[in-house]
C-alpha cells in the first residue's frame, strides 16, 4: 500500500498534473494540501474517473485540504475540534485499509511569514493545538499517519542553508521544537527511517533557478504511529513533477506499506 502527500499549490492550476502523476503513480491515499478552490469547485469528477473518491475541505483563493482514496473512508473530521480557526488546514479519515483502520490526518501546516509576527504567533497557537489533535487520535486509533506540508525543516540537513537560514521562517528552533514534539507522541518520520541522499528537498523557490540549484527544504512529511513501524518498506520524494512545465514549487512525497507485515509482527 502507498500513500503519498502532495502540496499542489492550486488545484485549479494543477488537477492535469495531479491526473497525469496519478496514472504514472496509482498511490492507494494522495492527500492534498494548497487546493486554493471552494468545495463546490473540487472536481469529484476527475478524481472519480482515475479511481478515487474524495473528501475536501475548501476556501477561496488560499489554504484548502483534500484525501483522494480508493478504500473506504469514514469520520471525515474537518479542522481541528475545538479549536475555532476559519482556515481549511486539516481533513482526516479513517481508511478501512484491507484487514485494518488507518487514521489518516492531512494538514496544511501554518507558514507562519517570520518569527515575531501575528501570523508566527498563530502558527505557533495552531501547532499546539494539532499537538493535542493527534495525541486524541493515537489514543483513538492504532494506526495513525500525519502527512502534509508542514513547513518546517525538521534539522540542519532539510535545509540547503541551514546557517545562512538560522532562526528565519522554518528553521526556527521554536517551529522545530514542535515538530519534535508531535514525534515524542510516538509518531515516526518515515523518510529519516532509511538513508537518504544528502540535500534531499521537497520543497524549491521559484525564484533564482532554485530547483536547478536545489537550493530547497524538506517541509512535507509523512508521519508514521509506531504501531505501523513494522510496515515501513519505503519512504521517498519524486522530484519529477518539479520539472514539468508550470509546476507546484513542492514535489510529491510517498510511503509504502507492507500491510501484511503487520499480521507477522504480531
């Protein structure tokens, strides 16, 4: 099983790439983040005729948060209870994944624009609050996945200038003492579970040949329970959509799971 998360920045813009990628990448769970349309503008359609069906959560113009998924889904939540925010950053689900649940959350981190700002403040008071979240669905659930765009560098190594970048947006100790925090939950980040290539970025700035330079960071996640530890077989990014033409400047990010070791394992 295969599960991948993908900042598209406009689905609008996009849905051809995310079509195509599809094809080419059968992922059994693609959550979405960066829609950037209303609900009744997500186009159920397309999504149905590759073989998904599809839980959104949608805004004008910014934000916005979808699960394309070819299992069956349940308590669709949308936001985080509790917690009033009239921004569409979280959907989560729970899949019916063959012989077990999966408890999938997809989220739209806060950017937060710099530290010091209203807009950093309220990253900081919405991390919190996801904190709690996903601390509810661990209890809830024994299987749980976080993915999404986090927008923060977990370390040094997710930064292609990680001294020059010290303490601005992403590379705050503040924003990673979070990230920290949601893994001591007994989460998982799965691409630091395998060796990986030095300066492996998910995300480049448009401007100044980022890309062709791989001045990037990595800010896209998949988080993993423990309990699905066992089940880990890969975890990777696929930079191609990166170099397709007018691409989202944030690149796919996927997990594949083993379900059946889950059975052996216990």
């Amino acid at each position: 099983m295969t599960l991948a998360s993908w900042n598209v920045n406009s689905l609008n813009v996009r849905l051809q790439h995310v079509r195509n990628w599809l094809e080419s990448n059968p992922v059994d769970v693609l959550g979405i983040q960066e829609l950037k349309l209303i609900d009744e503008k997500f186009p159920t359609a397309a999504f149905a005729e590759a073989g998904y069906q599809t839980a959104a959560f949608g805004q004008p113009t910014y934000n916005g948060v979808a699960i394309a998924h070819r299992h069956e889904a349940q308590d669709i939540e949308r936001n985080i209870p509790g917690y009033p925010d009239s921004q569409s950053r979280v959907i989560s689900a729970t899949l019916n994944m063959a012989s077990t649940q999966i408890r999938l959350v997809n989220a739209y981190f806060v950017n937060g624009q710099e530290p010091g700002s209203e807009k950093f403040a309220y990253k900081l008071e919405w991390l919190a609050h996801l904190e709690r979240y996903v601390a509810e669905q661990l209890a809830q659930h024994q299987h749980v996945v976080l993915m999404g765009d986090f927008n923060i560098t977990a370390s040094d190594q997710d930064s292609w200038d990680p001294n020059g970048l010290k303490e601005t947006i992403h590379h705050t100790t503040i924003e990673r003492q979070a990230l920290l925090r949601l893994l001591a939950l007994g989460m998982l980040d799965s691409f630091r579970a395998f060796e990986q290539a030095e300066k492996s970025f998910s995300w480049w700035d448009y401007r100044m040949l980022g890309f062709q330079k791989n001045r990037g960071l990595r800010i896209d996640y998949v988080l993993i329970s423990e309990s699905l530890r066992p089940a880990l077989t890969r975890s990777w990014i696929d930079r191609a959509p990166r170099k397709w033409p007018k691409p989202s400047d944030h690149a796919p990010v996927l997990v594949e799971l083993d379900m059946a070791r889950l059975d052996s394992s216990t």
